[in-house]
C-alpha cells in the first residue's frame, strides 16, 4: 500500500521534485558568488584609493581627510570601510576634527567602482571636534541640513572663545535619521542632557535628565543671519523662567526676563558679552523674595571654582520695593555689584520707615580667605521712629540716630573686626569694638553670613551699641 502511494506521488511530482533539487543548487551557487563578492575586496590596498575615498567623503559630507592611519575593509554585517585614527576638517577649515574609528557605507555598485565611489551612510566613533563659540549655530544647522546619512557616537564637543575652553560636551550621540532623527544626546557637567530639534529646526527643546531642569526655544528666524531672535522658555525644579533675546555672534541680549519661584520673584533684561570677553550685564526688580533661599547656600564649594571666579565679569543692579502696608522691616533695597578679575564691588542702599542705610565693599574673590572689607552707614532724622520699627522703646522725639561702622568681614571664617564704630558724639574705643566684635558674630555670623541678617538679630546688636 505504501509502495503504491509512493510511486504515485513520484510520477505525479517527479518534475516538482527535479526543480526543487536544482535549486538548491543555484542557492549555493548564489551563495558562493555572494560571499566571493563580499570577502575578495578584503585582498585590496585601500591606502592606495585613499584620494577616490577623500572625494566623495568631502562633496557628500563636507568632511575633509588629512590624515588615515589605516584603512580596513569589512565585509559583515554590511560591507563598510573603517578609517582607523584619522583626522582632518567638517564643513571648513574652522571646524578640527579627530576621528577614533570612521565607519564608510558604500553602496553595493561601490564596492568595486573607486571611480565612482557612492557612499550613503557614515559613522563617526569616538570623534573630537572643537568649534568656535559663535560658530555652533552654523554648525548644527550644517548638520540638521545634511541630505546624506550621519551618526555621531561617543563625540566630545569643545566649545572655545579664542582657543580657550568654555564647555566640554562629552558622550555626545547624534543622527539624522532612523527613529532618533535630529535628536542630540550627550553629558554636560556630568550630567546627561537631550536636545530635540522639530518645526524645521525653529523649535529647540533641551532637557537635563533627572534634575527637573528643561527648556524650550523657538526661533523667529533660522535663515542666514548674524542675528538671531527667539523666545526661551525654562523650568528649574518648582522654578520658571521667561524671556526674550536678540543673538549675535557677540552678545545675547535679553528682554522681558520673567522668573518666579515659590520663594524668589522677579523681572528685569540684561545683557551677555562673549567677545571681546565675557560679561554679564543685569537689571532685576525683585518682586518677592524669602531669606531661607539663602539656606542652603554652599559658600566654600562657590569659593573653590576660582578658574570660572577668574573668567566672569558682571553689572548686576537689584532693586526691591516691599509691598504697601507690609509688616517688612526694609521698604526699598537698591544693590548693585561689580565683579572684574575675581575683584568684587558692592554698593548697597536701604531704606527702613524714614531712614537710610548705605554700605560699600570690595573683596578679591580669589584669596584663600577673601575679605570684604566695608563701610555703612545709617542715618534716621527720628531715631524714635526707627527704633519702633525694631519693636525698641524710646521716648525722646525727633532725634538724629546717626551711625557709621567700618572693617572687614572674613566671609568664609564668619568673623569679622571693626576699625571704628561712631554713633552720633560716641566712638568706640578698642576694648568696646571687642566687644561689639562677639556681638556681631554671634549676632549674624553664627550660621552663615547671608541668612542671619534679620530684624532680631539687628535688634540685639542696635540695643547693645545704643
């Protein structure tokens, strides 16, 4: 039965089965011819086809090769060509590059025609490149423009201003196509961050990723100009931040800055200076504001950056009006700052009911221990009037309270000494400015020179110099 069966199969599909077996005869042909074509370029001297590469590297890529170690010819998982420690130029001679590992994807009628090389797809492994500050726009809009395929991975990115390094971005992975298309992924401080480009590049928005730290840009032009105009938009934490700015190659100017925090508010504009050098130029109105911001404030950590202490320079100029009918002790506080080569200028003005308090002082930011030295005074026409407002009775009307102190404030160290404290007809005398000495520290110094100056502690140190 079975023999029946078998023979009536046989010569119903005997030529079914004749084809099947000479397939398989072309698959091993058609095997052989591809893995032939695949593996004979690993025989060739690629450093001899150097300038039939260099070519369409650069019309394609606008990637100009000076210098290849070695050239080496892979023929899985796809036939590409790897560029061992090669160096040379993006888009212009400004732009340096060094590559660890240059990955070419040619297409398969290129495997075999050097002349005509098509290459459609590069990969950049573990490149350097380092651009000019005012030339990143002109960069990235290269990149985003680039028609053929790209991929960055592990690149570090060495901002600079005439050759002097501003920012590294380290770990930096970009491509311009595939699911993750114009998406640029790096570390910056140590910390990972995200930037997405969408709108036709118009719209940029930047994450740093677990920190609660973002931000949105959305550019009004994007053409080919030295000006670039736009709106930012950013979130630090439970904080927001608003504003808009006018770009160019040598300053960033903004206008309509809008920040407000549960315990710090304010508006102003300014101005930032790249070249001839940088500067940070700002006018804020303080809106509201709470003393605990200061709390956690870390004043050795800031002191140890003296590098980047070294290369700010800054206008700052704070104003603050307290709210009608509040029970604050200060009505208006106009502080300004200015800061040059670790060199820092304070003028600071007060104003409490009818009286006013002026203080100046500098300090070289950069000492071991930086020492602010300071002069103040506050002058009230009614010392009974000012005295009230510190919860302090007193009884004669309409006299002057007029006092002046002046001496240097180790900021670090929380300690401070007098040269003199003058009150009205009386002066201190050497063991009184001792003695006033413990008071203000203890007074305001105990914790931390910025948060303990409230209305209890002036109270204690206006009562003991009284």
């Amino acid at each position: 039965m079975i023999n029946k069966i078998y023979k009536t199969i046989h010569n119903r599909f005997s030529i079914f089965f004749k084809f099947v077996f000479f397939i398989r005869y072309l698959f091993v042909v058609f095997f052989v011819a591809t893995f032939l074509f695949l593996i004979i370029p690993l025989f060739f001297d690629y450093k001899k086809k150097e300038t039939f590469i260099s070519g369409p590297l650069f019309q394609s890529y606008g990637l100009k090769i000076n210098e290849i170690e070695t050239i080496k010819y892979q023929p899985f998982p796809a036939p590409h060509l790897q560029l061992i420690n090669s160096s040379g130029n993006l888009f212009s001679n400004d732009f340096d590059v060094k590559i660890n590992n240059l990955i070419l994807y040619p297409s398969l009628s290129s495997i075999y025609n050097f002349s005509d090389y098509q290459i459609h797809k590069i990969r950049l492994n573990k490149s350097r490149l380092e651009v000019d500050a005012n030339q990143i726009n002109g960069l990235i809009k290269k990149l985003l423009s680039l028609e053929n395929k790209i991929f960055f991975k592990d690149l570090i990115l060495k901002v600079q201003n005439d050759k002097i390094n501003l920012v590294n971005l380290k770990n930096m992975n970009f491509k311009n196509y595939g699911f993750k298309r114009n998406i640029i992924e790096g570390e910056i401080f140590d910390r990972e961050f995200k930037i997405k480009f969408s709108n036709k590049y118009k719209n940029l928005k930047f994450k740093l990723l677990n920190t609660g730290v973002s931000a949105e840009i959305d550019f009004e032009n994007i053409e080919e100009s030295p000006i670039k105009k736009g709106e930012l938009k950013s979130k630090l934490l439970n904080s927001n931040l608003k504003l808009n700015f006018i770009y160019d190659k040598n300053s960033l100017e903004i206008n309509d800055l809008f920040f407000r925090d549960r315990k710090l508010s304010f508006d102003g504009s300014g101005n930032l200076k790249i070249d001839p050098f940088f500067e940070i130029i700002l006018n804020a109105n303080i809106r509201n504001f709470r003393p605990e911001i200061f709390t956690n404030l870390d004043l050795y950590k800031f002191f140890t950056m003296k590098d980047l202490i070294q290369k700010l320079n800054s206008q700052i100029n704070i104003n603050y009006n307290s709210r009608k009918f509040s029970n604050e002790l200060l009505n208006d506080i106009s502080f300004k700052t200015k800061l040059e080569i670790g060199r820092l200028s304070v003028s600071k003005i007060l104003s409490v009911t009818n009286s006013n308090a002026i203080c100046k002082g500098e300090v070289n930011l950069l000492d071991d221990f930086p020492a602010l030295d300071f002069d103040c005074s506050l002058i009230s026409p009614d010392k009974r009037k000012f005295l009230k407002k510190l919860d302090i009775s007193y009884k004669t009307k309409n006299e002057p309270f007029n006092l002046r102190l002046r001496g240097k404030l180790n900021i670090l160290k929380n300690k401070v000494n007098f040269d003199y404290i003058k009150m009205n007809n009386y002066e201190a005398s050497a063991e009184d400015l001792k003695y006033y000495k413990n008071i203000f520290e203890n007074s305001f110094l105990e914790k931390n020179t910025l948060m303990n100056f409230n209305k209890e502690n002036l109270k204690k140190f206006i009562l003991e110099i009284s």
